[in-house]
C-alpha cells in the first residue's frame, strides 16, 4: 500500500510595482497579457479563460521530465482594482499535487501597487510541498514585475 500524506500550507508574497493598480490588475484579468507573463511566458494562453466570478481558467501542459500538467481555477470574488479570490488545483502525470484558495489584492502605493498574494493549500503525497510552491509563485510574480517592467 502506498503511504497517502497531505501537507497543509499558507503563505504571503508581497511585491511593490511601478504601475497603477488599474494595470497590474489587467495583467490578471486579460487573457492577452496573462500569457505574457504567466508561466514562461511563451506557452499558449490558457484553454479556458472566463474571468468573471463562477468562471474558469484552465491550463494543460507538459511540465518537468515531460509529464502532462493541468492548472485548473474557478474564480470566486472580483473586485476590478483591488481583489482577485479563486481556489485551483494541480495534477501532474495525471497525480493530483494540490488544491489551493488564494487571493491577489492591489493597493495604491506612491504611483505604483502593492501586491499581496496569499494562498492555503494542500499538497498530497510529497508531490508537492508549500515550499515549492511559494518559490514556484515568487517565480510567477517576478515574471509580472518583468512584464510590468518592459511593457511600462
């Protein structure tokens, strides 16, 4: 038999942008630029993107040792400018890693925005461990500072 664990987790990321919140809030919202900058920024945009609250996102894709991926969200409360809530889960190789409530707030801040992610997880089986995710989600928001960065 094989041993079943859960591992449960949250953690903050915040980051400070030189960009209104009206924009760094569109990088989330608009299908166009979220495949800019979320995950290595050449796949193609998401298979399902229904950004509104009760709709879904939907990613599939080869991850690492070229294993199939899927990222899966349903997104719960918008607030335009300022919140973001949606809970998701992860497979790879057909395995589920976790499954994760998380929010994304915006804050004026000078010129620019403060961004505050927070998420609570479970992650299964030593598949996945809130470490690895909070690197993988540290990872993502830097790649929105680049985009930010270049697109400014």
């Amino acid at each position: 038999m094989t041993d079943r664990t859960v591992e449960h987790g949250t953690f903050t990321v915040e980051r400070a942008y030189p960009a209104a919140p009206k924009r760094v809030f569109a990088a989330w919202a608009d299908p166009r630029i979220k495949a800019k900058w979320f995950g290595d920024g050449a796949s193609p945009p998401s298979e399902i993107f229904e950004f509104k609250v009760g709709g879904r996102e939907y990613n599939a894709g080869k991850g690492p040792g070229d294993e199939d991926f899927t990222f899966d969200v349903r997104y719960y409360d918008i607030v335009t400018d300022q919140r973001i809530a949606y809970a998701y889960d992860m497979t790879m190789g057909g395995k589920r890693l976790s499954v994760s409530v998380a929010t994304v707030e915006f804050y004026p801040e000078g010129n620019g925005t403060k961004m505050i992610v927070t998420e609570m997880g479970a992650f299964f089986d030593g598949l996945d461990t809130v470490k690895q995710r909070q690197h993988g989600t540290e990872w993502i928001i830097n790649q929105l500072g680049q985009y930010l960065a270049q697109a400014s």
